[in-house]
C-alpha cells in the first residue's frame, strides 16, 4: 500500500507539471496568435497597443483619452474568454474592470460595462504627402508646431491648430478674427514650415505682430495622429474630423 501511494503520488506530480506546461504553452501561443495584439489608434488621435506579454500602453491624442487616461501610462491586460477581457492599470480605479472586446479586420470595439463604446482602428503609419497631410490638426496643448522651435516673439501662444491644404499653403488659427498663413515643404519624414508676417488682431486692436519665420522636424502621420519630433521632445496632433 505504502509504494502504490508513492507511486501514485508521483505520478500526479508529474500529470500536474506536465499540465501546468501546457497551460502555460497554451497561453503564449494564444497570446501570440491573439488579433489583438499591437497598436489601435481612435479618432481623436489616442493609441491603445496590446503586447504579447500582457502589457498594455496608452498615448493620449489631443482630444484627450478615453477613461480619463494620462499620456504615457501604462497596464496589464488578460483575456477572460474569447469576448472579453480585463484591463488593469495602477492609479485608475475604474480601468480595473472588464470590457466587451469586439474586432472585425482592422476594426477594434471595446465596450466598458456600462455599455459605451470606443471605436478603435488598427494603427497604420502613412506616407508623408500633401495630400495625406491636408485637413486640420489640433494639438493636445497649444504652443509650438515643433516642439523645441525658438521665436523672438510670443505668438506660439496663438497658436491652436494648423491647417494644411493640399496646394502646400497652411493656416494657423489664432484667438482673432485672421490666421498666420504660410507654406510647408516636405522631404521624407521631416516637414519644413515657412511663415509670413502678420498682424495679429483682437476685435479690431492689433494684440502683437508675428514675424515671419522658419522651423522644422521629424514627422510621424499615421490616420488620425501626426507626432512632430525635434530632438527627444514631441507634439501630438489628431486630425480634426469633425472641422476637417
């Protein structure tokens, strides 16, 4: 009786290691094959992107995230079933929970418990042109096109938007009545900025003069989102689809 029971009691060790492996190997190749893995991008310019370990990652778009998300942060994710899964970042209390999870080709819905939707598409980097660049793109802080750029003057803090037109003109709205206008160029992924002198006004009183001037940086346009990089600092912008 005693080497039956050690026998046995072997041999369930063994079974359980060996089903723990797997698990575990299960796991990883559905995490591997898992169609949500990578990077998802919404309309208002905020990426979601889904790691095979389980890590999650958020970037906010100028619009601001969903969730009451902040840029930068960062979480753990794990699928309940086929349907669902379960977000879990630190400092959000009520990210901890279980969304519906939806996805047709390159279409992602996530659908919280109350039963709201977030409409996500599968983040796609385009090719810098005029004619992906045109529309209007809004800041997720107003300032600077690039982000490092040097002026003489204060007009940055005019600055709100920027328009870009397929003819290679741009407008950047201001707080009165007219714009800054100017012309960009592009050469591969950097995108060089010319602007002429103009007289800003407010209600008809003339608030500053904006030198013209030049500047240029990196650019990263995918759909909604165009990243303007001038050393290790950065501006988002999410295309404005409503204004257009």
């Amino acid at each position: 009786m005693v080497i039956s029971f050690k026998i046995t009691a072997r041999a369930a060790i063994i079974s359980l290691i060996f089903l723990l492996t797997v698990g575990i190997l299960a796991w990883f190749l559905f995490l591997k094959d898992d169609p949500i893995v990578g990077k998802w991008e919404q309309d208002n310019g905020s990426i979601i992107e889904f790691y095979q370990d389980g890590s999650i990652a958020f970037s906010v778009g100028s619009i601001g995230g969903e969730f009451g998300l902040t840029e930068g942060m960062q979480g753990k994710y794990h699928r309940v079933d086929n349907s669902h899964i379960r977000f879990e970042v630190v400092g959000v209390a009520y990210l901890t929970q279980v969304n519906e999870v939806k996805i047709y080709g390159d279409n992602l819905t996530l659908i919280d418990p109350g039963r709201k939707s977030y409409s996500y598409i599968r983040y796609k980097e385009l090719e810098l042109t005029k004619q992906n660049l045109k529309g209007l793109w809004k800041p997720n802080s107003p300032g600077r096109i690039c982000p490092n750029e040097t002026r003489k003057d204060d007009s940055s803090k005019f600055i709100s938007s920027v328009r870009f037109m397929e003819d290679g003109t741009l407008q950047l709205p201001t707080v009165g009545p007219f714009g800054i206008s100017g012309r960009y160029y592009l050469d591969n992924n950097t995108i060089r900025i010319s602007t002429d002198k103009n007289d800003i006004f407010d209600y008809g009183t003339r608030k500053a003069v904006i030198n013209a001037y030049q500047t240029q940086c990196k650019a990263v346009l995918s759909n909604y989102r165009l990243v303007l990089k001038d050393g290790t600092s950065s501006q988002i912008f999410a295309r404005d689809t409503v204004g257009k």
